[in-house]
C-alpha cells in the first residue's frame, strides 16, 4: 500500500472529468430498510388535499398546516376531516396506479401515497429517504414536515432526513403527479404510456457521520493499463482506500480539501469486459469509518473513422431497443425478474446491445447489463417536440442527464449516452440538443454521445441521408427510419438506397412494422406477420448496402402499450412492433433478424 504523491494528485485533480451531484453512488449497497410494499392511496384530481379554496398551496402559507400530508387521525367524531389514509385501499410500491386499479387505468392527475414505518435512530449515522422514479412530479413529507419536490419519471432522488425522524412511529406522504405539460421531460405528446406513481424502490439508507458520497473507476480512455476515478467524501477525512483484490490493487489516496480523492492507477493483466466475456472486479472503496462494494468492468469505448472499437477492437452493435414493460404483467417492471426475462429474449436474438428508450430504465437493468454482457445505450426523454426556447426545460432535461450519468457512471455495459429521439431540426433545437451534447462530454470522456435522429431525402431522387447539424457534435450517424411502413412497402424497398459523406460510424436507431401476434396472410397484408417479415427481410437488404453500418436497434424487442394506438382488431393501444408479442409469441421476423445477427456476430470474429 501507498501513498499517492503529490505531483500525481494534482495532475490528476486537473484531468479527471466528474459526473458531480448529491446522489449517493450504489444506493443499494448501503445499509437500508426498504419502504416497498402497500402504500395507502387517495386519488385527488382537484388537489384539495394541497390547494385550499382560493387556490392557495397548504404548504406555503400560513403554519404550513391544511394538507393531506398532515395525515390527521379521526380522534373526535367531531373534527371535520375530509381525508382518511388508514382506511384508504394500498397501492403496491413500487408500481403504476394505471395498472393496478382499475379506475386509474387513464388517470392522469394527483395521488397521495401514505406510509408508516418505525425506526430507531442511530446516534452518529445520517438518514436518507432514497426514491429509485417517481413518475412525474413528486412533493415529499416527513412526519408532516415537506422535505421537497422533485420532477422527473425515471432518474433518482432522495433527501437527508436525521433530523426529522421520530423514535418508534414515523410515516410518509407523498403528492404524486403524472400531468403532462408542454414545459416538461417528456412532453405532451408521446408514445408510451404515461404510467404514475412509484414505480421503482423506495429505501431508507443510513451512513456513518463521515461518509463515501460517490466515486468512479474507468479505463483511461488514452491508457487501457491505467485505472482513474474519484472518490467523494463527505465528512472530516484525510485520505481513503480504493482496491481492487483479483488485480492487487490496494491504494491509500490523499483527500483534498473539498472532499476529492482522484487517482491513477497502473494496472497489468486487465481482463477487459466485453458481451463475449462480461468480466466484473470486486471493487472496495473505503474510508475511515464508512466502505462501499460494487462489482465494475472495465473496457473501452471509441470510434476511429467508420469504426466503432471496443477495446481496440472493431464491433458491430447487433442491437434491439425495448421499454420498460413486461407483457405479461401490466404496468412499469416490478424487478429484476422482468428485466432479466426482457434481456434473455435479447440475448435469444443473438444481441450484444440493447438500446433502453425513451428515458433511464432502472439501475438495476444496467447491472444486469454489466453481469450479462449486454452492451447499452441509455437515454433521456428529450422526445420530439419539446419547449426548446425554454431555459427551465432546457434545466430540466440537463438535470435527468446529468443524474443518469451520475447513476450509471460506474456500469461497464453502457456504451452511449443519448440526449434524445427524433427532434425536429431547427436553430433553438439545435442550441438545446448541442448544449446537452456537450454537457454529456463535460461529465463523462469515456463513452460515445449520440441520438435518435431522422432521415432526409434528397431533392427529387429516391437517395435518404441524414444531414442533421446535430450530427457533427456527436459520435455516430444515428437515425430512425421507417421506409416499409410509414412511407413505401416492403417490396418498394429496393427503389431507395442511403447516401452518406460524412467519416463515421451510420447506426439504424429505429425500423419496423407494426405485426399483430398470430395474424397470418397469405397476401402479406399490412398487420400481418408476414408483412413484418418481409419488411425485415428487405430492410436489411437495404441496410447492409451502406458501408459504414456498423449496428442497429429495430424498433421494438416487445409489443408495449402505448394511448396513441387505438385501432380496435390490431392494436386496442398496443404498439405492435415488437418481435415478440403481448403473450410472449416469437413472430416470423424475429427469427430473421437473429439470423441476420448470427451472420454479422461471425464476421466480426474474423
């Protein structure tokens, strides 16, 4: 064991990019208590429980007194209380209130969750109240007391609590809202189900006094011999641990002032993660008093003209894009047995990439990720038309990039980070698109930006590129496209070729047709299976007549439930572009896509 010298700490410090917010990194190796489980519920579409009768937030007048978070108990049969949480019926956490009752299948609007807990606090320990997503706007209380809001349906937050909870009984009272609003991320207009509540976990977490508040550990992007990271600490420490047992690393790292350790390790005999052999270290991270475990890969992610190199080595993304959804069980996930059962299917298809649209899933499918081998690209819900002039959206969405990337920092599987799908072209776009861009790079050197554009045809010829501006602040020619359904057949396909004149890597974020599961046609007709099929069939005819392909993720892995598809024999608000369907049905074209697939991973070996 060592000490760092100095030199090396302060050109460290000086190189080092950090992903910088309050979140506890790895929440869920901490010391916690879980606060999943039935929550009381008592939906309120006109927020009597927050606004009096002129309109005027409970909270913010007055004693703060009048609201539904107050939890009052019916003690005198004579007390005028409108509201009653131990009689309410429970809604299961983590979970969508859309589908769990079925009254609140369309519901959009307020819902207050109730819980009790006992606790007894620990002398010398902090406490935080961790939310895993809280879809969308989520004001939270404490024993009556507000701790604050949040907004943002898929990225973490949590609050201190030591001061404020009790010996014995304590309870929590959320205000959750899933209203869709022009300003917001995502906005009004989308293609998934807008399901409210809390859906994923809540956790009590507790730290010493002095605490590890965050850390990274990556490959030097210049050097894959070298480990460098960062360590956080919060609290009077002088110096903390990083090892690494399997690669005998076992470092002592000076803190400096602000509560910063950054290094740089050499290291020999690195096995590198990849799909192929998805290796993860045992990394502990310690100070004085405090010590987090995490499992960490390590690789490389870079482009070098047309090529997308992992580890040095020349890769063919061979992807599949999914939500958040199993079909078997409505609503959000509940846990790691769908998220593994989703990545299975993947894997079936012979993938080594999965695209996680349209938002940051939960940070456990980004572990499962790293543990099997499935490389990723993560996303924010920067989603088609968004209120690009307005500079607290613009906040808004910097700030659910910025907790993704902190989140999800340490996870080797994550390849790109993506700051939106299919916006429209324009000067304040761009300026917004561009600056999230660049916030992405500010905060993380090792992984490649990118984002779902659209495609363009060139003037009076049957020739598509994609000549969005934004492509030059990013690391692939990444676009949707759906020639075969939205425009043209299948059959057609062969009249359009892609064009490109720009040095880098083209990757097909998006084709497909819609298919419903068990529909057959002998004339290949639209919904059918086999028109599916042929739209696979001929799309990658298509696709690999373009040189620099270097992967793809067809839209979609599963049928999902989305209120833009009302059509009543084929979709009755599913969208049914997935390979499998809503009973778990492989349809014709998955088998030609993994074919495919088996084709692509046994050139990539040569």
């Amino acid at each position: 064991m060592k000490y760092l010298n100095i030199l090396l700490l302060l050109f460290v410090v000086s190189t080092a990019v950090r992903a910088q917010s309050s979140l506890l990194q790895n929440p869920y190796s901490r010391d916690h208590i879980s606060l999943n489980g039935p929550w009381h519920y008592i939906a309120d579409p006109y927020e009597n429980g927050y606004y009096n009768y002129r309109r005027k937030a409970f909270d913010e007048i007055g004693n703060k007194k009048g609201g539904y978070y107050d939890n009052l108990k019916q003690n005198n049969p004579m007390s005028l209380i409108e509201y009653d949480f131990d009689h309410a019926p429970t809604l299961d956490v983590p979970g969508d209130w859309n589908s769990q009752v079925e009254k609140l299948e369309l519901y959009e609007g307020t819902v207050w969750y109730q819980r009790a807990f006992e606790i007894s606090p620990e002398k010398g320990k902090k406490y935080w109240l961790y939310f895993g997503a809280v879809n969308y706007e989520a004001h939270v209380y404490l024993n009556g007391k507000k701790l604050g809001t949040h907004k943002g349906g898929f990225t973490p937050f949590q609050f201190e609590v030591t001061d404020l909870l009790h010996e014995g009984d304590n309870f929590i009272v959320l205000k959750v809202d899933n209203t869709r609003h022009q300003d917001e991320v995502p906005t009004v207009n989308t293609d998934w189900w807008n399901y409210g509540g809390v859906t994923r976990d809540v956790l009590l977490i507790n730290t010493p006094d002095s605490y590890i508040q965050d850390y990274q550990l990556k490959l030097n992007p210049a050097n894959n011999k070298e480990i460098r990271g960062f360590v956080k600490v919060e609290g009077e420490e002088s110096e903390v641990k990083v090892a690494i047992p399997e690669l005998k690393v076992d470092e002592a790292i000076a803190v400096d002032r602000n509560g910063y350790a950054s290094f740089a390790i050499p290291v020999k005999k690195v096995v590198y993660w990849s799909p192929e052999n998805p290796k993860l270290y045992e990394v502990q991270i310690s100070s004085s008093n405090d010590m987090v475990l995490d499992k960490i890969g390590f690789r490389t992610i870079t482009t070098e003209g047309t090529d997308i190199l992992l580890n040095g080595k020349s890769v063919f993304l061979r992807g599949i894009s999914m939500h958040e959804e199993n079909p078997f069980l409505p609503g959000r996930l509940r846990g790691e047995g769908d998220i593994r059962m989703l990545f299975q299917w993947a894997k079936e298809l012979n993938c080594n990439f999965i695209r996680l649209a349209h938002y940051p899933h939960d940070e456990k499918a980004l572990k499962l990720a790293d543990e099997m081998g499935l490389m990723v690209w993560a996303e924010i819900p920067v989603y088609w038309t968004i209120s690009w002039e307005n500079e607290a959206t613009y906040k808004n969405a910097e700030a659910q990039l910025t907790d993704m990337i902190v989140r999800d920092k340490n996870r080797a599987s994550i390849m790109i980070w993506s700051v939106g799908n299919e916006t429209p072209v324009s000067e304040p776009r761009m300026k917004f698109m561009g600056g999230l861009a660049d916030k992405v790079r500010s905060l993380d050197d090792s992984r490649l930006v990118a984002a779902a554009l659209e495609v363009s045809q060139k003037e009076g010829e049957m020739v598509w590129t994609c000549d969005d501006p934004l492509v030059d602040k990013i690391d692939l020619v990444s676009f949707n496209e759906y020639a075969g359904w939205y425009w043209l057949t299948p059959s057609e396909l062969s009249k359009i070729k892609f064009e490109f004149d720009i040095d880098k890597p083209v990757f097909i974020s998006e084709f497909g047709a819609g298919a419903l599961g068990g529909f057959h046609s002998e004339d290949r007709v639209r919904w059918s299976e086999e028109y599916q099929e042929d739209l696979y069939t001929n799309q990658i005819k298509l696709l690999t007549e373009i040189k620099q392909l270097r992967g793809m993720t067809p839209w979609i892995l599963v049928d999902f439930r989305s209120p833009r598809r009302p059509h009543s024999v084929y979709q009755n608000f599913w969208n049914r572009k997935g390979l499998i369907s809503n009973t778990g049905d492989k349809k014709k074209a998955f088998f030609i896509l993994k074919d495919y697939y088996q084709k692509q991973e046994e050139a990539y070996k040569k």
